[in-house]
C-alpha cells in the first residue's frame, strides 16, 4: 500500500509520497532506485539506502540503437539485489524523466511491482530531507526474469506509420518549438537530434510538463483530464502513441496516461524525433 490517495487517480498505489519514501528507509522488501538525465547527480548525494541504474549505461545496450537484452536486465537486478516481489521506488532529476522511463524499461521486463516518487530528487531536496554519498550494496540475488516483451508498451516506426494511416491519436510531448520544427532539441541545450524539424503528422503537442505542480508533483486526476480529454479530446477508449526526442519525456507522459488516468492502451515510441526526423520518406508536419 502507498499513501496517495484522494486525487482519483486510476492506480494511486504507483506513486509514493517523500513521506513514505522517509518511512521506508530501512524496509529490506523495498530498494529505492535513482535514475538520473547527469551522471555527476547520484555521487554528489542521494536517498540514502537508493542505487544509482544509469539510463545510457545500464538499459541500454551499448552497440545497437536498443534498450538491454533479458540477460542483461537479470544482471542488472541481481546487482542491485532485488527479486520479483521487491518493492522497487524510482525518483531522480527532471521531475522524474528518467524514473518514468527506468519504470518503463523495468516493466518490458515483467517487473510490475514498481512505484515513483511523486516530486522526485527535487522535492525530498526541498523539505531538508537526509542524503548521502555513501553507495550501498546489497546481497546478489537470483532474479529470473521473463524475455522481454515490446508487443505491449513499445510503439515501433511501423507501428507509427500504421498509427498515422488510420488516424489514430498521439500524443507529442516535445516543447512547442521542437513540435513546430524551429528547435531540435529542447531550450537550453544542444540543437542536435535530427535532420528535419516538425513533428509526426496529426500529433497534439501537450510538453510533458503540464502534467506536473508547481512542486514538481502530478496534478490530480481532473486536472490531467481537462488537459488530456478536454483540451485534446483523448478518451480512455483510444489507442495512444505517445513520443518525444529519445523517449525518456514521453515515458513521462505514458506513466500520466496509464497510471494515473488509467489508459489500457498506450504505447511509448521511443524512436521518437530522433529516428522519425532522420528517416527517409516519412511524412512531417510543422
């Protein structure tokens, strides 16, 4: 059980408060998990108790354009000693990004018993809560994970362009530049990415962050409903490619429309801009 409650969400018991989080230091049934956009974050201080599953170093596979293949994830997770039946809590920096998206790749795998820290690194550094330089280790465990399953949660460029035929709802989570085609990138960094700017044709922009508080926790339910269903006109009965440059900000918003809101069907294209703006012959809107 987790304690958030009363924001109607669909499944509140995804998401834990800083609170629990505090009260579950010590819970040898749970493994709290930091995933962060900059590798120099985790060593500078982090929850104390949490390990550090780097998202370019440890889901994704280094040669091939993939994320880790099912030995590697069992690697992975008897190296941070946790089982199927361990509780595991991600948080990290931007709001989550890189949480959501670990919780994304962990699920491909079968590891359904996951929670977010809701408001993330940012918010338990904003209450004066205890960090620690100090990296744990635990017990190697013996985890046996199933293969991998992409049929599910993962959208592929075929399944985009099938997607885009039908005129099927997606969901752009980029900023409004990026989405208009004047930036690559997101402000603020590296215009890079991609040949060609603009975004897959008939996608609503909605920038990941609207989901979020000013405290950098999820909105309510009604809330993420007037901008998702009112705004955008999505309902629960859609089938939804949500995307953005590499599929981390979009993982985001998978996590919004899925847990929170309660979508059976959304699928994560973590392609995104990067591979759809540099093929050839597909087509682009700006």
């Amino acid at each position: 059980m987790t304690d958030i409650d009363g924001r109607g969400y669909a499944r509140p018991d995804t998401l834990v408060s800083t609170d629990w989080v505090a009260r579950h230091l010590d819970d040898p049934s749970v493994r709290l998990v930091e995933s962060n956009e900059d590798p120099l974050v985790y060593p500078s201080g982090h929850i104390p108790g949490a390990v550090e599953v780097d998202w370019t170093r440890d889901l994704n596979d280094p040669l091939r354009r993939d994320y880790l293949d099912h030995e590697g994830f069992e690697a992975l997770t008897r190296r941070i000693g946790i089982t199927p039946d361990t509780t595991v809590v991600f948080y990290g920096d931007k709001n989550n990004w890189w949480a959501c998206y670990a919780y994304w790749v962990f699920h491909l795998f079968g590891h359904d018993n996951a929670r977010i820290m809701d408001g993330g690194r940012l918010k338990w550094q904003q209450e004066g809560r205890e960090l620690s330089r100090e990296v744990p280790t635990y017990e190697p465990t013996q985890y046996q994970a199933p293969q991998r399953d992409d049929s599910i949660i993962r959208a592929f460029r075929d399944h985009v362009l099938s997607h885009v035929d039908a005129g099927l709802p997606l969901i752009d989570v980029r900023s409004p530049e990026e989405f208009s085609g004047e930036r690559m990138h997101m402000p603020d960094y590296p215009n890079e990415g991609a040949l060609r700017g603009g975004h897959i044709p008939g996608a609503h922009n909605v920038p990941w962050g609207r989901a979020v508080a000013d405290d950098g926790t999820f909105k309510t339910a009604d809330e993420l409903r007037a901008i998702y269903e009112n705004e955008k006109g999505l309902s629960s009965d859609d089938d939804v490619v949500v995307y953005c440059r590499i599929g981390e900000r979009s993982s985001h918003t998978w996590f919004v429309l899925t847990r929170l809101l309660g979508y059976p069907q959304v699928r994560n294209y973590d392609g995104s801009w990067t591979e759809w703006g540099n093929l050839v012959g597909v087509p682009i809107e700006k």
